[in-house]
C-alpha cells in the first residue's frame, strides 16, 4: 500500500482517560450500588458491554489531478479458485464482517432487533412484539458468508454461482475498476461481502445454488454516499384480499420476478467497493489487487439506498404506463382492468384477461427502464408460501416445508414423538425466575422467529401460543421451552395443513373482536404487574375469508372487562378501516360486494357493555379516564344519533366469536370448533 494511503483504524479511548480535577463526579448506578458483586461478575458485565470490532477502510489522500476521471482500466474481473493465494488472502471480506446470527450485541440486524423489543416492550421487562424475520434470521436458514460457505459438501455449486453472478454484473457493467490512486481524495470504501443460499421451493426441493455479491452498506454516512432508505413492502393482508377478489371475478393471474432488481436502478452518489474475495482483475499493469477498486454504477445488494432506489424506479415505471399507486398500501397499483402488487423483486398481476396481463409484462420488459424480469407463470407459490386451487370458489395457503424445518429444529420426529390436539394449555406462561433452567440448546429466539412468519402468514390457530412464548424470548425458562415443544408436538399433527379460503362473495368487510380480561391473575403472583394486562385478539375478514388477525397484550391496564373489550375493539377498527378504504379502491377497478350503500363495516362483538360504550357520545365515570387514542372510531358507529355511521357494531353469542381462539386457552371442543370456521379443516 503506499506511504500516503495508510490503513484507517478507529481507537477507542476510555472514558476516565484525561478528566480533569474539575470535572463532575462520576454518576452513581442506584439499581447496583450497594450490592455485593465478584469479580467474575463484574468482568462478565464488563465483556457483555464492550465494544464489537472495529471495521477497517482504505482512504486515501492522493492529489492527482486524473481522479474526477474515470478509469480506462479494462473492467474485466476472474474467478479464481477458493485455493489460491490471493483469494484465501482477501477472504477476510467476508470473515471480519460479525455474523448476525451468533452476534448478541454488536452487529445491525441485532440492534434493529434490540430496540424493536426496547420499543414494543412492556412494563414488566417482557416483549409484546417481535420481528419474525429477524428471529428466524438465527436459526440456520441455509445461509452462508465465504468462508462457510468452503466447508459445505456443495461448494463447487456455489462456485459456479459466483463465476456466473461476476459475469452478469461484468455484462451489465455495474461497477468500473479503477486503481486506488485515481479516487477523489478522502474517499472511503466500503467492503464486498459474498452471500449464499441454497433456495428451496415451499415443498422443500432444492431449486438452486445462489450467489450474492453485496455492499457493506454499514460503513456508509449519511449525507455522504446516501439520504433516502424507505422503501415500502407489501403486507399481507393486500396480497390475501387480491387473492379473494382473484377468486370472485375469475381473473387471470402471472407472478414475475425481476432478476437483479436492485442493480437495475442507478446510484444517485459516487461509491466505491473493494474488490470481492475470489476475484482478481485481468490484463492490468498491477497484479496486486490491492491497487484497484470497483466504482459502483449501480444500486448493488446491502447499499443504504438500495432499496429505495428501486422502488422509486419500479414505481416510475407502473405509473408512467397509467397505473395509480394505492392509498392504502404503496404497493398495490392499480389500472383499468388490472392490479399490480410488488413485494421487492416480486410481483403479482391480475387481469380480466390474459393478454391484459401479457401486455403488463411484455411493457414492462420492452420499455425504456431496461427492466429484465423472468415470467413464472401461474401464482402456485409467493413468499414461501404455497398456493393450491381446491376449486372455483375455495384455495388453500400452506408452508409444508417451514413446519417440518421447525419440527427438525426442535428435533422432534414424526415417527417417534406424539403429537398434540391443542398447541396451548393452561395456566398461562409468566416469567418464572425460580423455575428450572432450559434443558435444549437450540436457539428459543430462532424457533419463535419460524413459529412467528409461519402463524402471521398461514397457521393463525396457533397464534396466541406463539405469542405468549415471544413474551419471554430476553431470558427463557424451563416452563417456555416446555410451551414451543408443545407447538411443535401440535405442528406434528398437522404437517400439510395451512388455511382454507372458501370464498363467500355475498358477505362483505367483517371483525371479530374479543378480550380476555386480566386472564393471568388467578394463577400469577398478585405482586406481578403483567398479571393484570388483558389480552387483545382480533380477526378480519372479507368474503368469509380471515385477512387479518392478532392476539397481542394490552398495553394498558384495563379496569373491567367492558373496558378490556372497548380497547380491544378500537385496535380491530385500527386496522379494519384502512382495508374499508383498499376495497374501495378495489371497487373502483373490480366491483365487489357492498352490504350498504357506503361499504358497512361490520364488527361481532360478544360484550354488551363494549357495544353500548362505542355506541354512546357520553364520557360516564366509568368511560371518561379511558384515552382518546381508543375513541378515534366512535364517529363513524352507526346508531340512533348518527344513521350513516358506516361502521356497524353487532352483538355475537360468545360461542360464534372466532377471535375467542386469539385471547386464551380453551377447552378442545371449542378449539377445534373455531379452528374450522377460522382454518377451514
């Protein structure tokens, strides 16, 4: 490296080094001070609190006067085999970067993860929210950095992998190679980091052996290589309600997927990349690669921006053929006779016709935007989720694969262990400090992390089971582990199932909401402030067909059980109203079923009490402490005082509420009773 482009370090000076006489005193910890603590405590805390590695970049200083230039340098770059000298040399691309899935502290998706929880945490120190991606994250996935994946069976697969992703990002020229000496002074780079997986069809049969090549995105400043980063995804309550409205019109339907979809957008700013490990440049004056770097052309996989970079250019593209993007959802765009639902490098179109939905693809693949895209046909699978035709009014949802990898990571077998008919039992979970330790060494976050993707997107009978584990992910006990096992024995029983949609086209926008008031304080120390949280649980549907459901803690403390049922419904209608407002929109592209004049929607609720308070403009003294936030419906309940209310708030026998089966455990006959009115099996 030459003398004026020295290795950049970032040093770290403790915190006592160089105070002054006239500084203030330290702080004093009230929670510690005091108490007994050993050594090997102390230093315990001490390691837990460091920290993580450093991260090293090139910068350089050169004046030359070339550098806003750039480089005629020939940009061809060769793989070379994982046993030579120069790769094994920069496989640390890939080696220094810390591993998500084994970093508690220190790495991005982990303090993503950490303050996610800080967030959605509740007063007693459990968790009333996770993100199921980056749970599932932890647990092996068949996810691989460079130097894994060297040690799998299959490397030679991978290998041609990445011999064949150089030569599309070569072909497609998404960087440029240039040395070192020409960059603009000052100029940080940032590492390439290969990444591998082998993808997998929702069956479980390998598909292929896939290579990534990414951008540190974590060595980026803002407002200097990056600005904008929000990029929208579609949820899956727009991708189950276009399913549903597939089924009532009878559209045609095709899925694409866009290969490459982020480096087709442009970079906005300049970046610069080290080159990847594996490869070194061809026919250059300097065989040493560590004069040559890559300028990016393109918005590469792990930028900051990347992102967003490609969803502004898709969105472009739709609106510019005549599509109207959603109100509701960013990702649902919308056309005469035909909607487009993107998720990333997904996308779902449905059509009147066919050749609307060829005219779609084929505009999109000739246009102006360069777009390449691969067209897969029929929707038989998205998102990991498989996707099966029952007949013309009823489909079925299903993840087969996901639920034997939960059962394999649990190790359970289907031949050995007994299965469960109920996924929960009683009494309901608590911390339980002084019970036993756990006794199994997988990762609990990992199987909450599955057990989560898996009951938001197919499995809802098993969700008030997973959430009431999730609750406890920061220190699990015995008790906990004991609870996943029995979801995984329940999973057992029902390895192919998933949910049934039997499409009833006379039946509009429908909730079902239910409370269980302070459901733990019989079996719960009285002490414990978490004995006392409600539980909410909710299910919406549309055309007798669930498209939402939760079962969530209260974050207040209820103090009846009106009360209990009055927030629990204000959270429904949270959510119900802007699905009112999608299929309004729907509406206007493919009529749908409107039980009123104004799309009524209708809310079952099984408490009288919750009824008459959504129902009433008065503040009593038992209704006036309860916070605004909850009564943002109340002008739009249709009553005696307000007739065009479209929001119609009926009673429901408790033994019809489906959103029962997300506040407690019940007993097996109704479990199985709702599961089939929810499930469909």
């Amino acid at each position: 490296m030459p003398s004026d482009s020295p290795l950049q370090q970032t040093q770290l000076s403790p915190v006592c080094e160089g105070e002054s006489m006239n500084e203030a005193p330290q702080m004093i910890n009230l929670e510690t001070t005091g108490l007994r603590r050993s050594a090997r405590l102390q230093q315990n805390a001490a390691n837990s609190n460091s920290i993580g590695p450093t991260i090293t970049a090139y910068t350089t200083t050169s004046r030359n006067s070339n550098h806003l230039r750039p480089s005629r340098t020939k940009t061809k770059l060769s793989f070379f085999s994982v046993f030579c000298s120069i790769g094994a040399l920069w496989s640390f691309a890939t080696s220094c970067m810390p591993h998500y899935h084994e970093s508690k502290c220190h790495s991005f998706v982990a303090r993503i993860s950490n303050e996610y929880e800080r967030v959605n945490g509740l007063f007693d120190d459990t968790i009333n929210g996770v993100i199921h991606h980056v749970k599932a994250f932890t647990t092996s996935n068949e996810n691989f950095t460079y130097n894994q994946m060297l040690k799998e069976d299959d490397f030679k697969h991978f290998f041609q992998a990445m011999i064949d992703k150089i030569q599309v990002h070569e072909q497609r020229e998404h960087w440029t190679l240039m040395k070192r000496s020409e960059t603009p002074p000052g100029t940080k780079t940032i590492m390439a980091i290969w990444s591998f997986k082998r993808k997998r069809y929702p069956d479980g049969t390998l598909n292929k052996h896939k290579a990534r090549l990414c951008a540190h995105g974590g060595q980026q400043t803002w407002g200097q290589d990056y600005w904008d980063t929000y990029a929208p995804v579609v949820t899956w309550a727009s991708v189950r309600m276009l399913l549903i409205v597939a089924k009532i019109h009878k559209l045609e339907s095709k899925s694409i997927d866009f290969v490459l979809a982020f480096p087709q957008a442009d970079l906005d700013v300049p970046v610069y990349m080290e080159l990847p490990a594996g490869v070194t440049p061809l026919e250059v004056e300097d065989p040493n690669r560590k004069q040559y770097v890559l300028r990016l052309n393109k918005s590469l996989y792990g930028l900051k921006q990347a992102g967003h970079n490609w969803f502004e250019k898709l969105r472009n593209g739709l609106t510019d053929r005549g599509f109207i993007q959603s109100q509701v959802d960013p990702c649902v765009f919308f056309k005469d006779e035909c909607i487009v639902l993107t998720y990333v490098d997904d996308c779902i179109i449905l059509g009147k016709q066919m050749r609307i939905v060829d005219s779609v693809i084929d505009s999109l693949r000739t246009g102006s935007e360069d777009f390449e895209l691969t067209d897969e046909g029929s929707i038989d699978k998205y998102l990991g989720v498989k996707i099966d035709d029952i007949d013309e009014n009823s489909f079925e949802m299903s993840q087969p694969f996901l639920i034997r990898r939960i059962i394999e990571f649990l190790g359970l077998e289907e031949n050995k262990n007994k299965g469960r008919d109920t996924p929960v039992g009683k009494p309901l979970l608590n911390k339980n400090l002084d019970g036993c330790p756990r006794k199994h060494l997988w990762l609990y976050r990992g199987a909450v992390g599955m057990m989560s993707y898996l009951c938001n997107s197919v499995r809802p009978d098993i969700q008030m089971a997973v959430h009431q584990t999730a609750r406890f992910s920061m220190s699990p006990m015995r008790s906990h582990e004991l609870a996943i096992m029995r979801i995984g024995r329940y999973l057992l029983n029902s390895l192919d199932k998933g949910i049934v949609y039997k499409v009833d086209k006379t039946k509009g926008l429908e909730v079902y909401s239910d409370a269980d008031f302070a459901g733990n304080w019989a079996n719960a120390d009285t002490d414990n402030a978490d004995s006392v949280l409600s539980r909410t649980g909710f299910v919406i549907c549309y055309a007798n067909c669930p498209i939402v459901w939760c079962s969530k803690l209260q974050t207040e403390i209820a103090l009846s059980t009106a009360e209990a049922e009055y927030i629990a419904l204000s959270h429904a209608l949270r959510e119900a109203i802007p699905l009112q407002n999608l299929t309004k929109e729907i509406n206007c592209i493919f009529p749908l079923h409107i039980p009123t004049t104004d799309f009524c929607l209708t809310v079952h609720e099984d408490n009288n009490s919750a009824i008459a308070m959504a129902e009433s403009i008065k503040f009593t003294p038992r209704t006036k402490h309860i916070a605004i936030k909850y009564h943002h419906f109340r002008s739009r309940v249709k009553c005696t005082y307000n007739p065009k209310g479209d929001i119609h708030v009926k009673y429901i026998p408790t033994g019809l509420q489906m959103a029962d089966i997300f506040t407690k455990p019940v007993d097996d006959r109704t479990f199985f009773k709702l599961r089939e009115l929810l499930c469909g099996w």
